[in-house]
C-alpha cells in the first residue's frame, strides 16, 4: 500500500504571530461634542495614582486601570 505524503509547511510554529492584529481606530467615528471625549478628558486630568498605585502589575494586551475606570464611569453614566 502506497501513502502518499504531503508536505506543508507548518505555520504553527510561531504561536506569538499566528493571529493577525490590526490597529482599530474609531476616533474620527465619535463626534467632536459627544460626551465620552469629556469623559476621557476629566479622566485623564483626575489624579488617580492611588488606583495605579494598587495595580503594580499589569500584563500585557490588558486594558490599563485608566481605562477601565473610564470604561465603568460611562457605563455608569449611560445607566
């Protein structure tokens, strides 16, 4: 009984680029006067070291604590 053998080539060995990640940028989708810019804006003006202080160790790909307390305060906002 004859097999026949195929050869290809394994693209599985580098596990760390087998998905391809493109930049998402929806900025210029959200208006200039809507109220997640003055969200993010009084975020990033806040003194919030206290938060990152309790965050020492952030991985990486990982949404950082600035962003998830903007991402909660606008949930919150938006009920």
């Amino acid at each position: 009984m004859l097999i026949n053998k195929i050869l290809q080539k394994n693209y599985t060995l580098a596990e760390d680029f087998y998905q391809l990640k493109l930049p998402l940028n929806i900025d210029y989708i959200i208006p200039d006067n809507d109220s997640v810019r003055l969200l993010s804006q009084f975020v990033e003006e806040m003194n919030i070291s206290d938060l990152l202080g309790t965050y020492f160790r952030i991985r990486k790909n990982t949404a950082t604590p600035k962003q998830m307390l903007k991402i909660m305060l606008y949930a919150y906002m938006n009920k």
